[in-house]
C-alpha cells in the first residue's frame, strides 16, 4: 500500500499515541469488515493504527456470523490475522459484540420499520457517545460494514461526539476479493479460495486500503447533560442544530424558566430575576448597566431587581426575606452571587452555547454589564404587571 500522507493541522491528536486505541465497526452479515478494517489500519505505512479494542455493532445474525467466522476455533479468522501480523494484546470476543436492540428491548434481526430505524439510531449513538466520554482513548469509526443506514448514523454519531484524536473510515477491497463471503484480509502467505463468479484468487495478492472521512464535530456546541446522559438521536441533533442556530432567548417568568438555544431551561427565582433586569434593558435599547459597589448597597438596583422577583414569584409567594435583604438596595457581592450562579445554570443546561446569553461585563474597565443579543432575539413570555411595579 502506498497512501499519500495525510497532511496534519496544527493541534491535531495522534491516535496511536493514545494508551486505549478502539476501533468500532457496524456490519450485517458481512463479519469480515472487522478484518479488514483491523488490517489496513495496522497496515498503514504512515500512519499504523493497530486497537487495544475491537467493537462491532450488529444485528442478531449477524452476531452468530461475527462469533463463528472471526472467534470459533474451526475459522477464527480475527485470531488468525492476529497471528499472521503478530498484532498482540487485541481485545475482541463475544462481550464486544454489541447487538442493536428495537424498541422493545429484543435483539433485532433488521432495520425494517421506522421503529427499529430510531432505535438503531439511538443504539449507535449510546456506544459512540460511551466511548468518547474517555479523553484516554481515540476512537476509529468505520462505516464499511451493515445496511447504510448503520453507517450513516455511526458517522453523524461520530460528527456529533468525536473529538480531534478520532477518526472515522470507509475499507475499499480490491476485485475480485470485495464480494467473496470466504475473504477476510490479504494474507502473508499464498491461500486460493473460489469466488462468487466461479474465479480463483489467491488472497496474498489482495489489496485492502482505507478512505479516510473527514467529519466536522459538533460536540463543542452541544450541552454537557447530553455529553455525559442517555439522550436520544434526534433529541441530540435538535441540541446540536440550536446551539449552531442564531440565538434566541425566550423569558417565561409565570413557568419561571427561559427558552435558549432550542431547549427549555428552569430557573430559580433569584437567577431568573437578575436575567429579566438586562432583558428589559435589551429590549428597551438602553445602556449596559454599572454593576452595583461592594459593600454599598444600590437602591436603584435593588428596586429594579425587585420589580422582577414579584414579577416571578407572585403577590402569594413569601419573598419577605428577599426584601429584607434589599431593603437599603443591593450591593456588588449579592450582585456577583446571582450572577455566577445565572452562569453555572446556563453553562450546565447549555454548554458552550451558553455563551450567547450571558450577562457580560463589556471585557474592559470600567465594568458595564448588558446581554448581547439584539433585541428582536429577546421577548418576553405572557409578561404580568404586578402592583409592586412602580416601587
């Protein structure tokens, strides 16, 4: 083999310099896309990426077809290439058989009905999503094997989760070797098997190669809950796709909770209140505010961010303890308090996303403390005047 090196980025992570190195493949009945894989990539001249792991994604049948051709004792094919290319310390055995599961809990023998093809989706997404949550490890996707809707959704996994050490790939066979059932790698030696047409080839001269698929991640944008919870395909896209999307803030203070970003986000009382003080100032187009003084309680503070917090919590709700607090204004520690915590509730419901709907301090001093966005991208949601408004 004889690929043209590939040209590297500045910051990019080797694979191979990873301690835990997988490859993850889908297949159906074609078990020998693990094989194949597993060598080209060992075999690579530039770049030999040789897994500590092998996983492979697969229906019901396709799971006996992998333990019987690549683990039994009678084929074993994958204990075979390992010993014809002396690849020690693989692990593959029937643990690392992960059968795609439908809706209902049961093995699945195909993706037929748009049922199983969610499922399959959520299925390929969980293992993708489980293994990147390792920064130890670099991740090799391939998406040769399986119905093309396996690959499709390994490789929009891998776009939405991967991270710069991994890699996803499509395995090319050279004729007459890509359609023969007893083809599993090119051998070191001379071996003659008969092809579907009838032909003779000796697999020692097979060519297996890799094409290599660039992808752009998206993990960046998506919220931490979903990088480490149990989220579905489509409830990752729609993540995905909002925090690419332009900002939009939606303030509902009667479900006290906002709309950013594509998702609903709950919100205690005094967070939300201080967010609604720099919404109005959007949308009313004026200044970015001072924050106010430590140790010098504001009472133009407090009584803006009063009228908020009655807007939220009601005339029935107890705030008297809010009030008491503010009662000589606010000052610049109660301020920074509900301000930080603002910022860890959006950063943990939104991730990087969050960004956009920050109260930020103008990155120069003297501070001033506005949203950014413009005021089309922010509304109120059912807004309630309270008698308390004019104090």
């Amino acid at each position: 083999m004889n690929p043209t090196p590939e040209i590297k980025l500045p910051g990019d992570a080797e694979p191979a310099q990873f301690a835990r190195r997988i490859l993850l493949a889908v297949s159906g009945l074609t078990p020998q896309i693990v094989t194949e894989t597993l060598y080209a990539l060992a075999a690579d001249e530039f770049a030999p990426f040789v897994p500590t792991e092998v996983h492979l994604i697969t229906s019901a049948e396709g799971a006996r077809r992998a333990e019987l051709s690549l683990l039994s004792d009678d084929l074993g094919w994958f204990h075979k290439l390992c010993a014809d290319y002396h690849l020690p310390g693989v692990r593959f055995d029937a643990s690392h058989i992960h059968v795609m599961r439908d809706a209902h809990g049961q093995p699945m023998n195909d993706i037929r009905s748009p049922a199983d093809n969610r499922a399959a989706a959520d299925f390929i997404t969980a293992q993708v999503r489980a293994i990147t949550a390792d920064s130890g490890c670099a991740l090799h996707a391939s998406i040769a094997g399986g119905r093309k809707t396996m690959g499709f959704y390994l490789g929009y996994a891998l776009s939405l989760f991967g991270r710069p050490q991994d890699r996803l790939s499509h395995v090319l066979v050279s004729e007459p070797f890509e359609s023969s059932y007893d083809f599993f790698y090119p051998t070191p030696y001379s071996r003659v098997l008969q092809t579907r047409d009838g032909q003779l080839a000796d697999t020692a001269l097979a060519q297996v190669t890799l094409a290599e698929i660039p992808f752009v991640s998206l993990r960046h944008g998506l919220p931490t809950a979903l990088l480490a919870g149990q989220a579905s395909f489509n409830d990752t896209v729609l993540a995905a796709r909002a925090a690419l999307a332009p900002a939009h803030l939606v303030l509902d203070l009667s479900r006290q909770c906002i709309l950013a970003a594509g998702r609903e986000v709950s919100l205690p009382p005094a967070e939300l209140a201080l967010l609604a003080v720099f919404a109005r100032q959007t949308l009313a187009g004026s200044e970015p505010l001072s924050a106010p003084t430590k140790g010098v309680p504001d009472p133009a503070w407090g009584r803006r961010y009063l009228r908020e917090y009655r807007r939220i919590a009601g005339h029935l709700a107890d705030i008297e303890s809010t009030e008491r607090a503010l009662k000589d204004g606010m000052d610049g520690e109660y301020f920074s308090a509900r301000k930080s915590k603002l910022d860890r509730r959006l950063k943990t419901a939104l991730g990087p996303a969050a960004e956009a709907y920050r109260i930020h301090d103008g990155g120069s001093r003297p501070r001033r403390y506005a949203l950014t966005l413009h005021p089309v991208a922010v509304r109120f949601a059912a807004d309630v005047a309270f008698k308390g408004d004019n104090q």
